[in-house]
C-alpha cells in the first residue's frame, strides 16, 4: 500500500484521476458550445424580463411570488418558482449528460400540473368547507 504522506517521485506512481478534464475534441467543443448557446439564451430570457419589467406599468416580477390578494409573499407562488428553477435546471443537465429518461421528464411535468391541480382541488374543498360557529 502506497504511502499517502509521501509525494510521488515518478510519473509511474500517479494514479489517473477519474475527474480529469476531458480533452478537447469534437465532443468538447460541441458541449463547450451547447453551454454558451443555453448561457446566451437565459441572459436574452432575462434581458428580455428586465426590459419589461421597466417599460410595462402592469408586468410586474413580483407577482412571481406575491399573492395579489393580499399583497405579501405567496408560500405556495414562491415554492412554485423555486421548483420550476431546480426542476427545470435537473432536466436540461440530466438531457445534456444523455441520462433523461421518461420518468424524469413524467415527473418533471407531473410536478407543475399536479401543483397546480393540487391547488385548485384545496381551492374547491375551502369553499365547500361549512362556515365555522361563532363566525356571521
């Protein structure tokens, strides 16, 4: 067994590392360009809501994740949009590795519908829910 307080003294002793950078091919560069164009894509995405946001008096970020109801913070809006953020990075990482499968896909899709279901349907049952006594 190697001893791991003494440095190596030839190139023999090195172990390959299994994190070592790939070397820059066809593959490298086609990767290295899929990440510029989505880099591209999200800073125009949020050029684009930057704009509107300081030119249109009725887009407002903020309903993102405020309520408009009662004007404050939204746990529901706000786990929305924090889901939709890791969620929607684990799928384009996941496809760019080649590893996205159906059940991912199933589940990132069912996770915006079933939220949004989820929220109409306790919508539906606090409304037929009896008034509670003491309350006219």
């Amino acid at each position: 067994m190697r001893d791991l307080h003494r440095a190596p003294r030839r190139n023999s002793e090195l172990e390959p590392l299994d994190h070592a950078p790939a070397r820059v091919g066809e593959q490298g560069i086609q990767a290295m360009t899929d990440t510029y164009a989505l880099l591209l894509l999200a800073v125009a995405f949020a050029l684009i809501l930057w704009l509107w946001q300081r030119a249109d008096d009725t887009f407002d970020l903020r309903h993102l994740i405020v309520d408009t109801a009662t004007g404050r913070v939204s746990l529901f809006k706000l786990g929305q949009f924090v889901a939709l953020i890791v969620s929607t990075w684990a799928l384009v990482h996941e496809t760019r590795r080649g590893f996205l499968t159906e059940w991912l896909f199933a589940v990132y899709m069912l996770s915006w519908a079933g939220a949004n279901i989820a929220n109409k349907v306790t919508e539906k049952y606090k409304s037929l829910e009896p008034p509670k006594e003491g309350k006219e």
